[in-house]
C-alpha cells in the first residue's frame, strides 16, 4: 500500500481453516469439513492531536465507528469548548477511512474542505473548532474473518455488508447489552432486532416492538411504564405498560429519535435501575427485559442541538450496528427478490433472469421494504405489468411537453410547477411508508408539521392516498 493510499475494499482471498463436524476450529483436525470463511483488510488507524487544547493526545481507532467530541463517552474526548458534544466520526471499513460530520456547530474540515461525509487519506488533517487531528495508517492492515452464512435469523443476505453485520451479532445477540440499530428507513431494523432476540437467552420470552414515532407525546410515559387508576384523565383502570409486557424478552424501540426530550429521563433510569414506575404510582416495579432501539435519525446531531441526552444516547448505544442500504448491497437483491417471491407464490416458477438483473441495477431509496412491495406486486400482476407502471432505473424520462403551462409566465409557470412537485411528492412518500406521515417526513428530510402542512395545502388525505394505491394494487 502506497503512503497516503486509502486501503481497497477488499474480499481477501478466504482462509481454510480444518473444523470438525462439531463446528470447532482444529488444524490437526481429520479434515471434516474444509471451510472457506471470507475476509476483509481494515486499515490500523491512529489520530494524533497535533494542534489544539488537547495537543499530544493520540488514539488508536478500532474498526467500526469512533466518535469525536467533548461529550464524556466519545470513544475520543477532547477539552476544546470550540468542539461539540458529539463533533464527528470517524468510521474505519473495507471502503476506507471515512469523516463523518454530525451536525457540529463549526463543522468538520479534511485538508482544509469543509465535510459532511469524506474519505481520508493517510496523513488527513481533521479540522473541528480549534483543534487540529491528524490521521495516520500503521502498519499491515487487520485481517478481520467474517461468518460463512447467507442469514442470520430472519435477516437474509450474503454479501460481504452484510457478513460483516453478522459477525458483529453473533457476538452481541448471546449477551444482555442495550443495542442501537441505525439505518435508512426500510433496511430491515426490526427484523434485525428480532434476530438478536431470536439468538439469545431470551428467546423464549416475548419480544415486544413499539413504534415511539407514532404515540402521541403525552402518552408515551403510559404505553412504555403502565399507569394506575385515576392518573390522568380516562385513565379508567390499572395498566401494564410495555416494559412489563415485555419481562423476561426484549422491547424494541423503534424511531427513539422521536421520543420526545421530557420523557427521556424516565427511560433512561429504567434502562438503569431496571425498575419502572407507573404513571400516577409512588412504587417501582423490578423488571428483567432487554432494550434494543432503532432509528434512521442522526441521534448524534440531535445530541449536539439539544434535543436528544447523551447520557440516553451513550446508555442505548452500549453495542450500535450500521445497516447498510439496499444499493451498498446489490449482490443480494436477486437473493432478497426470490425470496420474497417465493413467499408469496409459494415456491411457484422463480422470477425471470433478466427481472432480478434489472432489479440489481436500481438504487431502492426504499431498500429493502420498497424491494419486498415491488417483488409482491410483480408476483401478482406478472413481471411485464410491473415493469410498465414503474420504468426500470437507466429508462428514458417521460417528455415534459404539454406537462408546464405556457400561457403562464415564467415565474408563474415555476410556482405551479413547484406546488404540483410538491403534491406528487408528498404522495409518493406516503404510498411508499404505507401512510405512515411519521416516517414520510422523516424521508423528507422535514417536520411533521411541515408535512401536514404540505398535505393541508395540497388538499391531500394520507389515508386517502393509501387506500386509493390499494385499490389501484388489486
């Protein structure tokens, strides 16, 4: 490797290894089985403060990901008020060494650029607030043996990505530590959380999934810690809430980046104390339950604005596992495809060649959610029929001729325009979240707010969409 090279992302050459029929690793084994387990090259990272407040600090960063900041649990903790709380991150992959900003106050600068998501060299200086961090690559890279497998679980996959998930819940699923599962909407969050539950000690205990996005926030307290009789008004009775539902499981939080800022305390003493108290109550009760949470937000920035604890933060994320997006992963659509359509078909005749090809080549901003609804709906109404309602990615753009109003002037003609993108828009979420107005402006990138009021001036009900693309599907 060259100095200043970024090592490759490699698939390097799968190391036999001689195991016996019980699974164990034993070179002077009778050779059962030979196994060839895939390996990927991880660079040995060192940032070294070289100008700052903190000069002379240096750190080994391990593979995976390493947040920088003053906050007390960054895996690196800088003194430099000019910092912020959860500054950036550093992340050490087969792709490379990549900075990622997380929403910091004076943003993070590579070599002098301002960043929010970069690859660095051997040698990068990282700039953020007043302190300047250089990075250097040592030595041979880590050779890291990944899990010879297509699924774990339910969570189906064989490539590499997806490997390297594996390895890492292997390890995580038979202990009782909090998990934080980020991801893009539709990476499949739950599924995986269910996996890990399915894998541990408590797999036969319940596992109970919350969407904490869709709970009013006045009654968060109630549905996550029970209430008592006469706690507020309707409160008509005693009732368990779902951490005691879940005694002796696993509760899944999913979307926790929209629990809002007044309920977090309570969680977190729960997650410390394992104790919860009813709203209304004066008494706690014990409970035995593993947390593990989800979200596609930035819980990081959050951090730094104010609207997310780090103390929470730093308490969920005790393991945290990125899931890759569906076009970082490509080699398993034809995989996820047929599976899917088997599901529905019932193992009938596999989806034609050149479909899973042209699936493999589209970007999926929907992952592997929108992957699953397309596949169903090619099932039913045949392959040809689907490819004529939703043109393959590389197809020609429809002609915009007799689509803009040239009786209008431009600025006019823009406005119109803009609103009826707005309109298409708006819809297009909302069929694709299956109505879901919580998650569609998320994927938008703007408040709920924001998107009622978009539906409100467009006329639009988000029920309305779903049912009519219902009744379009049938």
């Amino acid at each position: 490797m060259r100095p200043g090279q970024c090592p490759p992302r490699t698939t390097a050459p799968s190391t036999e290894r001689r195991v016996t029929t019980g699974g164990m690793a034993d070179d002077n084994a009778p050779t059962d089985v030979i196994a060839r387990i895939p390996s990927v090259s991880l660079a040995r990272v060192r940032a070294h403060v070289i100008e700052g407040r903190d000069r002379g600090l240096e750190k080994v960063l391990e593979a995976g990901v390493t947040q920088i900041g003053t906050a007390e649990r960054c895996g690196m903790r800088l003194t430099d008020p000019s910092v912020s709380r959860v500054h950036c991150e550093v992340r050490v992959d087969p792709d490379g060494v990549s900075v990622v900003d997380l929403g910091s106050t004076n943003g993070s600068y590579v070599d002098g650029v301002r960043v929010r998501d970069a690859i660095a060299r051997s040698g990068a200086v990282i700039d953020i607030g007043g302190t300047k961090l250089q990075l250097s690559f040592e030595g041979e890279p880590i050779k890291l043996l990944l899990p010879e497998r297509e699924r774990f679980g339910v969570v189906l996959g064989a490539s590499l990505a997806m490997r390297r998930v594996y390895d890492m819940l292997e390890r995580i699923a038979p202990t009782e530590s909090t998990v934080l599962l980020r991801g893009e909407t539709g990476t499949g969050k739950e599924m995986v959380a269910r996996a890990i539950h399915d894998a541990s000690r408590r797999a036969r205990g319940p596992f109970v999934a919350v969407d904490c996005g869709a709970i009013a926030d006045d009654l968060i307290e109630s549905e996550l810690f029970g209430h008592v009789r006469g706690a507020f008004t309707g409160a008509a009775g005693d009732r368990r809430g779902l951490f005691e539902e879940a005694d002796g499981g696993t509760l899944f939080l999913d979307e926790i980046g929209e629990m809002p800022l007044q309920s977090q305390p309570k969680l977190l003493r729960a997650l410390e104390t394992r104790q919860v108290r009813r709203v209304g109550a004066n008494a706690t009760k014990p409970i035995d339950v593993r947390v593990i949470a989800a979200t596609n937000r930035p819980l990081g920035q959050h951090v730094n604005d104010g609207s997310f604890r780090d103390d929470l933060y730093y308490r969920l994320a005790v393991f945290e596992i990125v899931l890759p997006p569906l076009r970082e992963r490509r080699e398993d659509i034809p995989l996820l495809a047929r599976h899917f359509h088997d599901l529905v078909t019932g193992n009938a005749a596999p989806p034609p060649p050149e479909a899973l090809a042209a699936l493999a080549q589209r970007s999926w901003p929907g992952n592997v959610r929108e992957l699953k609804n397309f596949v169903e709906r090619s099932a039913c109404l045949g392959w040809s029929a689907a490819w004529t309602n939703e043109a393959p990615a590389g197809s020609p753009a429809p002609a915009v001729e007799g689509l803009v109003r040239t009786d209008l002037q431009l600025s006019d003609a823009r406005a119109l325009w803009s609103r009826q993108f707005e309109s298409l828009y708006v819809a297009a979420l909302l069929r694709q979240t299956g109505g879901n107005v919580t998650r569609a402006a998320q994927m938008a990138g703007i408040s709920r707010r924001s998107f009622h009021r978009i539906l409100a001036e467009n006329k639009l009900s988000s029920r309305a969409i779903v049912e009519d693309d219902a009744g379009g599907d049938d």
